[in-house]
C-alpha cells in the first residue's frame, strides 16, 4: 500500500501556469480582434461572423502546419519571438496564393514544462503576424506534456481559415504553354529545409557564430521571418491574366510550382536568373551538398512565383516594384513532350 499522494502537478503538468499564461496574453490576443469575433480567449470555442454581403458564392479556405525544426534553432538560441510569425506568414500564403482572404487563426503550443514567458513570446509573434495581416488570433490551445518532451522543449502548429468568392479562385486552370513565371525573393529559409541545414551549418559552426560571409550569426539568419506575400497576392491578382501564384515551401521551386500546372505543362527555369542569397552558397559548399538536393530542398532565395500570360510580364513587374517587391523572370511554362 502506498502512502503517497500524488497530484497532477507531481506528473508535471502545472494546471495554474498554464491560466497564468492565458491571463498573461487576453490582451495582445485581443488586440487583433475587429467586429466579426464574437468571443474572447478562453472559451471552448472561438466566434467569427464574416460579412458576407460582398460574395455571391463564399467558399472557405483552409491550410494548416507547423515550423518543423526551425523551432531546433529557436531552442538553441533561445530566441521565441519569431517563430510565431513564421507560422502565421506560411498558412496565410498557403491560402492567398488560391485567392483567399485570410480570416482567422488558431494555434497549437505543446511543450514539455510550460514557462510562461517563453509561451508569451511566442504567442506575441503569431498576435504581431495577424495584426500585419489583418487576421484575427481567434483560438488556441496550450498543453503540457512532460513525457513526451525534453526540457526546453515544445511543439507549434497553426491553422488559418479564409474565404474567397468561387468565381475568383487561383488554382492554375488557365495556365498555358509559354505563361512566364516571375518570381519574388525570399527572405532566407523560410520554414523549411533546416533539417539539412541544421546538419550541415551546426557541423562547423556554433549558433551564436558571426559568419562573415552572411555578416549576421548564423541563429540571426535562420531565424529571419518567414515573409508573407498577402499584399503582394491581393494587387497583383487583380491584373488580368495573371493565372497562378504558387508558395515556395517544401519541394522548392519545381515541387511546389507544378501543383498549379495544368496535365501536359511542365517548368523551364532559368536557374541562373536571380542571384543566390550567401546562406545557400555556404550550405552547399559547407556539406558538399549536390545541386538536385539543394533544388528539392530549400526555396534558393525565391519564395513566390507568379504564373502570367507572357503579354503582361512588364505590367506586373512595374506593380511588384510599386509594391517594393521586385520581380524577376524566373521561366517560362513549356508543353512536356
């Protein structure tokens, strides 16, 4: 028989850190609420009434996904506000490259042993993403669970919902042999290819190194937000015969841009077109790695491409650098033979 008592808080799990914590956050939460939330944090659910006077077919949009191990360099670092950011910036281009207006977000924060001011960090970045985006932080939900992770550990996942008339959705159908691809920089990694990075960068160089070929540490680079292209998307699909937008993430370039192709079209890149940021040059240098891993791995300083009729290139460069986003002609779409 045994005399001891156990509680929840003797499992690790800290019921009242994890109010503190959302008590600690009702205000920046708040802050990116408008009209159409309904509700406050803390509730089993979370209110969004869209107006939906300006749509003749509403269709709802959603996407949802995680950081992957960028979150492995936040640990090492030790640096959690960026990381919301990224995964705010990611799901609301996932939507908006098929046309959608991004609504709402909710989040998903798991963790070993919830410290709180590294989950009001992390919480400050995805509240300062939506109020960049016009989005609301609507929802989220924060666990513990101590046998799952290491100590300083945790885990992020996001959703996004949008909206977007029926009759204005981007998914590629009009792309046609000889559209141009146009494509828009980066602003580093983004959110995918660290673990090929991490392997490569952390063989040789400590996080908080100054590389002199970057003229940043390397945690300051891999840590640079993953950018949203939300307003660039909203102008430039109002050009006519602008046909499809496509995110570069996973897959690179030729993975994510043949998503949108029509069956018998394929991608003739110019891959020389644009300059190379220095942090892809030192990966592939550093770890020997070949040109098709670095191709299918990292998005190479190019993070949106636009696929255009060939007869509106020059209008849709001159909107982009109105913008203050440059374009680059990047290729063109090609029948497969």
């Amino acid at each position: 028989m045994q005399d001891k008592t156990f509680t929840y808080t003797d499992s690790g799990v800290d019921i009242k850190a994890g109010e503190e914590l959302v008590n600690s956050i009702k205000d920046i939460v708040k802050e990116t609420h408008g009209v159409e939330v309904l509700s406050n944090i803390g509730g089993f659910g979370g209110f969004f009434k869209p107006n939906l006077s300006s749509f003749r077919n509403p269709v709802f949009v959603s996407s949802v996904d995680g950081v992957g191990t960028k979150l492995i360099v936040a640990y090492k670092a030790q640096k959690y506000d960026t990381i919301g950011k990224d995964l705010v910036n990611h799901c609301i281009n996932d939507i908006a490259v098929c046309g959608a207006t991004p609504l709402f977000f909710l989040d998903y924060f798991s963790t070993g042993k919830l410290k709180k001011q590294t989950g009001i960090e992390v919480i400050k970045g995805f509240a300062t993403a939506c109020k960049e985006n016009n989005v609301a932080l609507i929802g989220g939900e924060t666990a513990e669970m101590p046998d799952i992770y290491k100590p300083g550990e945790f885990d992020l996942a996001g959703t996004i919902i949008g909206i977007v008339d029926e009759s204005e959705i981007i998914n590629g159908n009009q792309i046609r042999d000889g559209s141009f691809l146009i494509g828009f920089k980066s602003s580093g990694l983004h959110t995918n290819g660290f673990s090929l990075a991490r392997k490569v960068l952390l063989s040789t160089y400590q996080i908080d190194d100054y590389i002199k070929e970057l003229n940043v540490t390397l945690s300051e680079e891999l840590l640079k937000v993953h950018k949203s292209y939300l307003n660039l998307i909203i102008e430039l699909k109002k050009i006519e015969k602008v046909y499809g937008f496509s995110h570069i993430t996973g897959g690179g370039i030729v993975g994510n841009t043949k998503r949108i192709l029509p069956e018998g079209l394929g991608l003739d890149i110019d891959w020389k077109s644009w300059d190379r940021p220095a942090i892809y040059s030192l990966i592939q240098n550093l770890g020997n790695v070949p040109e098709e891993d670095m191709r299918e791995t990292f998005n190479l300083g190019i993070g949106l491409i636009a696929v255009v009729d060939k007869n509106i290139v020059e209008k849709v460069l001159e909107k982009a650098a109105q913008l203050g986003e440059p374009g680059i002609k990047i290729g063109r779409i090609k029948k497969i033979q």
